[in-house]
C-alpha cells in the first residue's frame, strides 16, 4: 500500500518550503510537490540589484524559530557570506540572494519533491487521506497521499480582460525573457502599478538611453505612484492582532478594506521613485526626454492594428477618453490566486459568496475540521498579510500547532501597541 503521509503540501513557494522547513525537527511526515524541475522564485523579475522589500529576518523560519539552522543568517554563515552581509548594513536581501536562500534549503531538505505536477485532488475515504494525482517529468502517473492537505499553490499572473485578448502583451512575469527586445522596441508602454512596473519602467529607461528608438510611456489607473508605507505603526497591521480584526469584518468590508490598503504592500520603494525622477530628470538636460508617466488612466479597451497594439484610456478624473498606439505592452497588472480548481473535488471546503475560499482564522478550508489549510490564498479573508514574507513562519506555526494538536511553536497573537477594533473602558 502507498505511503500516506502525515502532511501533502502542493507548491513550493517560500511559504510551503517554510513549512517542511518548520516541520523538519517535528515528529511529522511531510511530502512537498512541486511541478518545476527546481526551485524558482519570481526568475522574470531577478533585476541586477534588486532586493526584497522586507528585512531578512522574514525568511523561512526565523519569526517562529530564531534558533532553526535554515534561516537565512545560517545560510550565510554556511556560505561564509555573513561577514560580508554585516559590512553592507542592509536588513534587506538582494532578490537573488533570497532566491538562492531558498534553493539552498529546498536542496536540503528531503521533504522537498521537485517535478510532481499535481493534476487532480481528491478524498480517499478508505485511506481517510488525500489523494494527489501527479505527473512527473518523464509522464509517469504517480498517486500520493496525506493525512493533510497544505496548498500553496502561489498565484498566476493575471492580465485583466481588457489585454487578455491582445497580441504581444508580456506579463512581468516573464520580463527578462523580454528585455533585450523591449529594450530595441520603438514604442513600449507598461501598463499598471506598484513595484514590478516601477522596476521595469527604470530598468527600461535606463537601457534604452538617451537614444531610445521612440517612447517608453507608463500609465497607471492609480492617481499617483504610490510609495510602499513603511511608517511602524502602519507595519503593525502585518500582525496577528490585525488578522484577528479583519478576519471578524463582514465579507464587503473586507473587500473594500483589500482595495484601500493596496499600496501599503503593492506601493513602489521610496528609493526607487527618486531614482526614475533622478534618471528623468539627467535625461531632461539634453532635452526631450524619451518617457512619458501618465496617472489615473485605465485601460478600457484594447485591440491589434495595422500600426501597433491600440489601448482606449479614460482619464478617471475627467472621464475624457483617449487613444495610445504601442509597439509591445508589458503588463505590470499582478497575480491571481490558484487554489480554486483544487479544490473543486474535496469534501468539506468551503467558499464564500463570490465563490472565494472561505479560510477560518487558523487557516483551513474545510470549515475548521483541520484538515485542509491553504497559504497566500487568503487575502480576502486575512487582509495583507496572506502573500507576506514576514507572516509566513507564523502561517505555519498555526498550522503545524493545529495538525500536531500542540504547541509545537510558540504563536505571539498580541504584539501591535495599537488596538484595530472598538476601544473600551
């Protein structure tokens, strides 16, 4: 008979690869499938320089366990790099250092299961497990099976319905396979907001030089480029004790909560838009410079002409419309989550009104039972901190406490000096 495992865990982001890295030292039989061949965070977007935009104590493990050897610190100790780390006083990572952290650990460990892609899961009753149909990267048919279920599955890139249907849009997702072309391209405009589209707007803009073939023109629905608030007080709502408050609010507040914050964590860095300005304004001394930045423009309507890819604006504040023609779109227009089609064959999961999972606080899908539990699929549910590196390693630390029955971790669920819902006496 099959083994069944204790945990299945489909995906291995960060947030899943935290969570065998947790599970490691526990009494606990974790399998972690993942389609790609090897680990990979976000390779469309390893920009020269780039970091992450937390400090490196959100990694893997740290916040739920200073001591564990798979924190980035030991991974730079291990590569005789901590030194270095400390001379540059950063607490924030390159990108491809916190991607090359990461594969570290997955190498490691032996939980970590590359190359099973997971077609269907189901519930097998005489097993009592979870059943997970894979195909691995020769073809062969597998089945595996788990006492638990953790999906983190990640998100996909999503282009809004507006560009799906146009020829020649490029997801930033998939940017460094582009870049040289883009960079040679006459007319390219990014479309959306936030750090991914700063990053290749600058990344163009520095490429393509005072003798661009054309223009680079950004438009952005947004009424301005937001900046990433990194105040303290507004860095306590990444807390439990903010989870707890959002996880309360009804449904619509929720949704209208995740619209208003979404610059607090899909903002540009503070040093990146002084750096466009400063490129901007070096550019201006020679002339005409080569970019135009264009604010509350949504994109309405687009379609392929003879001359280029055609986008229909409206202009949000005087609700004018207007045309832009382009050679190549780059749509900096975020990511979707994945777990619905998961999900759609398992018993006991829930969803919500707009056919949204419906994650209790401690995590799972399944109504409470314990037994299906997802990561970053849970914005709706659990406000910002559902994609935040820095809340991972207490994600985990709930689920790995539920499933072990135990405090395996100690959980801090009252850490902000603030309190989010009604003051009373």
């Amino acid at each position: 008979m099959s083994t069944v495992h204790d945990v299945l865990a489909v995906g291995c982001g960060p947030f899943n690869l935290g969570l065998a890295a947790l599970a490691e030292p526990l009494d606990l039989d974790v399998a972690v499938l993942e389609a790609r061949g090897e680990f990979s965070w976000h390779p469309g977007m390893m920009l020269e320089g780039a970091t992450i935009q937390v400090p490196f104590m959100a990694d893997l493990v740290t916040m739920a366990d200073p001591t564990s050897r798979w924190s980035f610190l030991n991974y730079l100790k291990h590569h005789e790099r901590l030194y270095p780390f400390y001379i540059r006083e950063s607490f924030y990572p390159l990108r491809a250092e916190y991607d090359a952290y990461c594969r570290w650990v997955a190498s490691e460990l032996e939980s970590v299961e590359f190359g099973h892609h997971v077609d269907r899961m189901t519930y097998d009753e005489g097993r009592d497990a979870f059943e997970a149909r894979c195909t691995l990267a020769d073809g062969t048919q597998v089945t595996r099976y788990g006492r638990h279920l953790v999906l983190g599955v990640g998100t996909a890139p999503h282009v809004p319905e507006s560009l799906a249907d146009l020829d020649g849009v490029i997801h930033t997702a998939d940017y460094l396979d582009h870049r040289d072309e883009l960079a040679e391209t006459e007319r390219v405009t990014i479309v959306g907001s936030g750090q991914s589209a700063a990053e290749v707007f600058h990344d163009l803009l520095v490429r393509r030089g005072e003798d661009a073939p054309g223009d680079l023109t950004w438009v952005t629905r947004s009424p301005r480029f937001f900046p990433m608030e990194y105040t303290k007080l507004t860095l306590e709502m990444t807390s439990p004790d903010y989870v707890d408050h959002f996880h309360t609010l009804p449904s619509a507040r929720r949704d209208a909560l995740g619209r208003d914050q979404r610059n607090l964590f899909k903002g540009i860095s503070g040093d990146l838009i002084d750096a466009i300005y400063d490129t901007l304004y070096e550019a201006s001394l020679n002339g005409r410079v080569p970019a135009r930045l264009g604010t509350a423009q949504e994109v309405v309507a687009a379609e392929t002409t003879a001359d280029g890819q055609l986008l229909q604006l409206r202009h949000l504040d005087t609700d004018e419309t207007s045309t832009l023609t382009s050679d190549r779109i780059v749509a900096a227009t975020g990511y979707a989550s994945r777990v619905g089609s998961l999900v759609d064959e398992l018993p006991d999961v829930r969803l919500d009104e707009r056919g949204r999972p419906a994650v209790t606080r401690d995590f799972t899908l399944d109504g409470g039972r314990g037994r299906v539990f997802v990561q970053n699929g849970e914005e709706h549910t659990h406000s910002l901190t559902a994609p935040d590196l820095g809340m991972g390693a207490h994600r985990n630390s709930v689920i790995l406490n539920r499933i072990l029955g135990k405090e395996a971790y100690r959980v801090e669920e009252r850490i902000a000096f603030q309190t989010f819902g009604p003051l009373h006496d």
